[in-house]
C-alpha cells in the first residue's frame, strides 16, 4: 500500500512539474504546433498525469481538512478552509487541463461532501471567466457535482476551451 500511495505521489509530483513548463506545453497540448503525432501521444499521457494529479490531491485535501483548527471546523463556509488546505492551491496550479478530470472525480466518486466542495471551488477558480454569466456577486452553483455538470456541459458546447 505504502509503494501505491508513493507511486501516486511522485506521478503528481511529476505532472506539477510539466504543469508548470512555458507556453510551449499548451501550444502542443491543443494541437496548435507541428507534429501532430507527437502532439496527441504527448497531451494523452499529459492527461493521465493530471487525472494521477487530481485523484492524488483529492485523497490530500479529505486528510488535510481535518487539521483545521476547531474555530474553523465550526464554521459552514468552505472557503475558510482555504487557508488550511494546502493542496488546493496544488489543484489550482494545475490550470485548465485539470478542469475535465475535477469534474469526473467528482461525479465518479460522488465527491459531494466538503472535499469536493473545495475541488469545486478550485475548478471555479481556474476556469475563471468562463462560468455561467451572472449578476454580480451571484454564484451559479450550489454543491460540487452542480458545478461538476455545468462545467462538463459547457466543455461539451465549447471544445476548444473559449
């Protein structure tokens, strides 16, 4: 179990690393570069790394959760735990391709709870702008795998990401 637990971490220590590589890497991992051979086997193994990723921190931030101090257990606000979860930020930097594999790790394991709150919030948070429109200060979800499904909805209206 221990070997299974490392191998997953050094995946997701791997897949940072090429999340945090130049533009370049997002200009093969669409298809925008010569070489498209090379582009398709590279993004495919890209996202079994960031699906490694997102899998590896979910299980993180369900442990890191509980070490919240109790003033903040007490509260109903998932955004402040923020603060005392670590690996979200992780979740975050791994930028839009993470987005796809947020969501089905979040209907496929039924992630409604507050961890998958807080990867929902992550997803929110890298997807940005793209969101439902709405008034201002409003939020377009109300549990993870709502926004699980308006996000995986609107990837299937806009396959190129804009």
């Amino acid at each position: 179990m221990r070997h299974a637990i490392l191998a997953v971490f050094v995946v997701a220590a791997l897949a940072m690393s090429l999340a945090s590589c130049g533009a370049d890497s997002k200009t093969t991992a669409t298809g925008g570069s010569s070489g498209a051979s090379s582009a398709s086997s590279s993004s495919s193994a890209t996202g079994q790394q960031v699906q490694a990723s997102v899998e590896a921190y979910a299980k993180q931030i369900g442990s890191e959760l509980g070490q919240a101090p109790a003033s903040v257990n007490a509260s109903s606000n998932p955004y402040d735990y923020l603060d005392y979860c670590p690996t979200y930020r992780n979740v975050v930097a791994l930028g839009p391709p993470a987005l796809p594999a947020i969501a089905h790790y979040i209907l496929r394991n039924r992630a409604s709870g507050l961890d998958g709150y807080i990867l929902a919030i992550a997803g929110e948070e890298i997807w940005g702008s793209h969101g439902t429109p709405l008034a201002a200060g409003a939020k377009s979800w109300e549990s993870s795998d709502q926004w699980a499904r308006q996000y995986l909805a609107w990837a299937e209206d806009h396959p190129s990401g804009n």
